[in-house]
C-alpha cells in the first residue's frame, strides 16, 4: 500500500501544482481543475477499495481496513464543513474552499498514520496554511519597508495605522460593548464547560473539544460578532449565570468556581486570538496588498478590503447590499452601486480601497506540504 499511496501522491502533487500556478496567473481556480482533482481522488479511493477487498479475501497482505473508511468520511465531513464555513465567512473564495476540500480529503490518502486524522487533521491543516500566509504576507510586506527609500517613514506610517485601528477598536461605544462581549462570550464559554462534564455521550464528547468553538467563533466572528453585544443576548446571560450560581450550590458545588474560571481564562485566550488575528494580522495583510479603485476600474469580481466592507454594510445608501460580500469578488450588481456611489461623491477622484486577489491555492499547498512533512501544525513547533 505505500508504494499505491506514494503514486497517488505524485499524481496529486502533479495537479495541485497546476493548480496552484493558474491560481498565481489568474487569480482564479477554474471547475474543470477542481472536477479533475475530485477524479483523482475518486481513483484513488477506487484502488484503495479494490485492494481492501482483495485484502478481506485473503488474496493481499497489505490493504486499508473497513475502520480506514469511517474515518476518513468523518475528516471528509470536517473539511467540507470548515471549507463550506470559510468561504461563508469571506476568508476565501468558492475555489479555493473546494481545493482546501480536496487537499485535505487527500491528505490521509497519501499517510493514514498522520497524527490528529481524522478527527482535527482539517484544524491542524488549517493552522499551517494560515500561519504560512501571514508570515510569507508580514514578512513580505516588512521586506519591502527595509527596501523603500525611506524606511523609517514606512514603518512610522505603518505602526500609525496600527495605533488607529487600535483606537477604532477600543473606542468609546466600542468599550461598552467589549464589556458586554466578555460577558457573554463567557456564558457561551461555561455552557460549553458544563456540557462537556455534565453532558453523556455524543454531545460531552462533541462539546469538550473546545478547539472547535474557537475555531467556529474565530472564523464567523464576522457573521457572529454582533450577537454578543446585544441587549437581549445580556438578559439571557444574566438569567443564566444566575441559574448556573442556583444550581451550582446544590449540585456541583466542588465545581462551581473551577468551570467559571476556565470559561474566564478561555474569554481572555479568544480575545487575545480574535484581536491579533483577525483585528490586527487581517489587518497588516491587507496593507499589502491595498490598491485604490476609480468608478471605472470597478468590475464584477473586484475584492473589496475589509474596511470597504464595513463602510458599506453601515452606509444606509446600499440597504444591505453588502450583508454578504464573499472573496469571490463583486458581483455585477453590487459593481454598478459601487461604480454609482463613487460617481455621487463631491471629491475630485474618488476610490473605493480594494485588495488584489490573493493566491490562496499556494498557502494552501505550501499548508498541506508543512502537514505532510513534520506530521504537527507551525503552532506546535513555536511552543
């Protein structure tokens, strides 16, 4: 079997790298390459069937057994389902969340001894690929500060820029609001903790891994974020720490104040996390690649920053247009609004920041290649 997942390995590695070079030319990974891969792999797990019946028969020595299979649609669920929830929540584009898809599905394929598979082998895969983009994006980005004519004015203008999304973040409403959100948040935080210990079965099981509600909360903060602000969302927190404290004292009083102060070191963890990287990090990433877009140059498939994002859902002028604004760029309508709002504005040339695509299918590649290698994610190597 090592020799068959050695080819598979080759072959996939062949058209992975196709892939990720019309990604770097084009911006764009096309469906007839995702539909090849999807036959590549459909190939492979044919093979392997092949010889795992051969293998049942008494006619093979070395074959997967049927286990291999159950686990293997368990890590397939998982990366269709981080893959699916990333796009969903503007971090990549339709195309690069199917190759996330499947080079992951790949990933046991080619070593079914891989460490975390099935059940975190997406989140470890995950770790590396956003960790190999920020350092090559920061790094990059730091390289050409030294190469400008003027370094010091680069990086003054730089931490400038950081000190005023630091500013916007930690502003005014915006402190009454963090004080509503560490409050809920660590009701989400003790709920999952009261679960994962009280619970039996599938769902203590499902809710111990606190890995997963980072993740889900990190990734969809864009899409969730605002739930833990509301007034609402306070009333039902404080009914419930209420309820936890009342039932605390009769029934699990020797850990009352231990599962509160886990779910209180895991508020302040997320928040350190949701701060450096998707405040701060996304932040620094797109400074590299911003471009500053007039009427004309606004087209279908243009990808606004994450700032533009934001001015536009609050502008009452597009009533919600950009609810939903995926990295797969601009769709005609939202381009013509665009193109319109800029052509009303009483400024003598008006631009709309946007970023240039990002080749995704190549941190992807490089993500998968780290795994494959040192079998652990970047994070683990850093500790």
């Amino acid at each position: 079997m090592k020799n068959i997942s050695l080819l598979f390995l080759a072959a996939f590695t062949a058209w992975a790298v196709s892939m990720v070079s019309r990604d770097l030319a084009t911006r764009k990974i096309p469906n007839s390459g995702i539909l090849t891969g999807l036959k590549l792999l459909g190939a492979a797990l044919a093979v392997f069937g092949v010889y795992t019946w051969l293998g049942y028969a008494g006619r093979a020595d070395s074959f997967y057994n049927l286990n291999f299979y159950w686990l293997f649609c368990l890590h397939l669920f998982w990366s269709v389902l981080a893959g699916v929830i990333l796009w969903y929540a503007e971090i990549w584009p339709a195309g690069d969340a199917k190759f996330f898809i499947l080079v992951s599905a790949a990933l046991p394929l080619a070593n079914p001894f891989l460490r975390n598979f099935p059940s975190h082998l997406f989140l470890s895969l995950l770790i590396n690929i956003f960790l190999a983009a920020a350092f090559w994006a920061v790094g990059s980005h730091i390289a050409s500060g030294f190469a400008a004519a003027s370094p010091s004015d680069f990086f003054g203008e730089r931490w400038r820029e950081v000190k005023k999304r630091a500013a916007e973040l930690f502003a005014g409403k915006n402190q009454v609001g963090a004080a509503a959100y560490a409050v809920n948040l660590g009701f989400i935080f003790l709920l999952q903790q009261v679960l994962s210990l009280e619970a039996r079965g599938f769902v203590s099981r499902f809710f111990s891994r606190g890995d997963l509600l980072f993740f889900f909360l990190f990734i969809l903060w864009d899409k969730v974020g605002g739930v833990f602000r509301s007034r609402r969302w306070i009333l039902v927190s404080g009914a419930s720490y209420l309820l936890y404290f009342f039932l605390g004292y009769f029934f699990f009083r020797e850990r009352l104040w231990l599962m509160l102060g886990t779910a209180g070191a895991n508020v302040v963890k997320f928040s350190l996390l949701l701060f450096m990287g998707r405040f701060m990090l996304e932040f620094l990433m797109e400074r590299k690649d911003t471009v500053y877009l007039g009427p004309a140059e606004v087209e279908a498939g243009t990808v606004l920053s994450a700032k533009a994002v934001r001015e536009f859902r609050a502008n009452p002028v597009f009533d919600g247009m950009f609810e939903d604004c995926f990295k797969d760029g601009l769709t005609e309508e939202q381009a013509e609004a665009v193109r319109a709002w800029l052509g009303k504005l009483p400024v003598p040339e008006p631009k709309v920041e946007a970023v240039r695509g990002r080749p995704f299918a190549l941190w992807i590649f490089a993500g998968a290649a780290v795994q494959l290698a040192l079998d652990r994610n970047i994070a683990g190597l850093l500790k």
